[in-house]
C-alpha cells in the first residue's frame, strides 16, 4: 500500500483494535468515507480478515496494516517507530480495549490487563505516535465508556496497583481514559499546539445489533436481555462507532469535548456533545495518574516540542 500523502479532503486515521467490534466498523465507515486507514491489530489473521471485509463492502478502500500489541510495550514502541513511513498522520482513534475475567491477566510487562492495555498501553502509544501526527490538524479520539459513571481513582494510586475487583477494574481504566484524554487536550493547549485531544464513547452498543459481517469476530458474546432490548435501549457496533468517527475526522471538533450518543442516558442515537461525570475532569487525580502512568510505562510526553 502506498505511504503517498493523501488527496485533499482524505485522512489517514490509525484504529486500534481494528479488527473487530467498534473498531472494525469505525475503520469501515473511514474507508467508506474514502480516508486511508491503518488497522492497527494485534493478531495479523483477524487483521486480514477485517482487511478483506471492509474490501467487500468499501470499493477501492484504501488500508495498511500495522502490527500493535497495547499488552507489551515493546510492541508499543515498535509500532510507533513505523508510523513516520506512512507519511502524515490525521488521527489516532485509540479503541482497542479489553474486558476483563473474574481472576486477573497480566500484560507482558506485569500490569493489571485492564489498565495495562486500555489506558497505560494506550497512554505509550499516544506519547510516542505525537510527532508523528499533523501538528496542524492532527487528532487524538479516547474511547470513553458510560462505565466511567461508575467508577473512582484512588488520589494516592490511581492505578489500582495490586487490587482487582473484576468488571470494577473495566469502569476504573475508562475512567483513567477519560481523565487521560481531557488532561492531554489541556496540555496541548497550554503547550501552543494544535493537535486536538478528543474523548468519545459509543453509548450501549452491541454486536448482535450490528450488520453481520461473518467474517470478522464479534468482540465478545452479550446476554440475551441486551439482545432483547437492542431495539429500543441500545444500538449494533456500526452506530456505537459513529461518535467515534465524528470526533475523528468530522467538522467543528475541539479539542477537550465529549461525543456521544444523543439518545436517552447516551446509550443509543446520533453523535452529539455530551456531559461526563466531573470526576473525569478531575485535574488533581489526572495529573497524578499522569505521573504514575509516566513512571510504569517509562514514556515521557515531550509537548513543548509540539508548539
């Protein structure tokens, strides 16, 4: 695939965890959009079948695969290095994410899975892809989660270091995600750049709402009550992804808001702004997760570079 800038108009936008779910369908909408995207996975077999799903459905999609695993920072640091050889980068839209089971995993390099992968994997790739984003038009999108409301960071270990409370751990690395990407579209704005930090969430979205794409796995199976209520409560993935894509390359985003569904408790309906719980702009806990997050991860972010 050719690493050519592209035409006017078009962007190159890098998805992870492209290969299913959110992810699949926000890079099928770019591709549809005519945007070059980078799926960004962590298996190349899933990867080459998202790849030959969106070809079936998007005429001349334009797409590059990138090799990505937010569970090792290795693979972190690896990945960034490519990203200079595909020319200028539009838009990271960080989506990959895990949830986890009632015994804990752990990253390669030890951290809870949760946290390891949806924030502090995440949190590494966005410091270390920044130089390679346009500095004029350049986006980072942070897959927020209606699980943030339900959630708190301790102020004196934010990361949770050493605890694990199952699907408890799921809402806490949305919310560090969250307090993540509203302090780093400060920080960007108080370092003279211009490169937007958005946060967007897909409300209640469901694979089993979605359009079938058999080739491509469901990101995981839902209880049959969700399924029941998915007409009238909920949406598939392909609407879940429509915030996401907005706050990636649409008109009139600014860095620091929150896109949502519009629908009743944002779980369901079009892409709007939406409010977050104050407790995911809390500036106190954020720098401190930022901090933490700097000291396991060994990444440092250098904005002033970026003004």
């Amino acid at each position: 695939m050719s690493a050519d800038t592209p035409e006017p108009g078009r962007r190159t936008v890098v998805v992870t965890g492209a290969s299913a779910g959110l992810g699949y369908h926000a890079a099928e909408q770019l591709a549809a959009q005519g945007h070059r995207v980078v799926l960004a996975t962590r298996n190349p077999d899933r990867g080459g079948a998202a790849e030959r799903s969106i070809r079936k459905h998007v005429d001349d999609a334009d797409l590059v695969h990138l090799h990505l695993d937010l569970a090792d920072l290795g693979s972190v640091r690896e990945a960034a290095s490519e990203l200079p050889g595909l020319g200028p980068v539009h838009a990271l839209l960080n989506n990959a994410g895990v949830v986890g089971s009632a015994r804990p995993q752990r990253t390669a390099q030890g951290f809870e899975l949760q946290v390891g992968t949806n924030h502090l994997g995440h949190f590494a790739w966005t410091a270390l892809a920044l130089p390679a984003l346009d500095q004029d038009t350049g986006r980072v999108v942070h897959l927020g989660s209606i699980a943030h409301r339900f959630a708190t960071l301790d102020r004196t270990d934010p990361l949770a270091v050493g605890r694990y409370e199952g699907h408890r751990q799921y809402s806490r690395s949305k919310l560090a995600v969250m307090l993540f990407g509203f302090e780093l579209a400060q920080r960007l704005g108080d370092a003279g750049s211009r490169i937007r930090s958005v946060v967007a969430h897909p409300g209640l979205a469901l694979d089993a709402a979605a359009p079938p794409r058999p080739d491509v796995a469901p990101t995981r199976s839902e209880p049959a009550w969700m399924r029941a209520g998915s007409g009238w409560v909920a949406q598939g993935k392909d609407a879940g992804a429509w915030p996401l894509v907005h706050a990636a390359v649409g008109d009139g985003v600014r860095s620091g808001e929150y896109w949502g569904p519009g629908g009743p408790l944002q779980f369901a309906g079009s892409p709007t702004l939406v409010p977050a719980r104050p407790r995911a702009h809390d500036r106190t806990v954020a720098a401190r997760l930022w901090t933490a997050s700097e000291r396991v991860t060994g990444v440092t972010f250098a904005l002033d570079a970026l003004g």
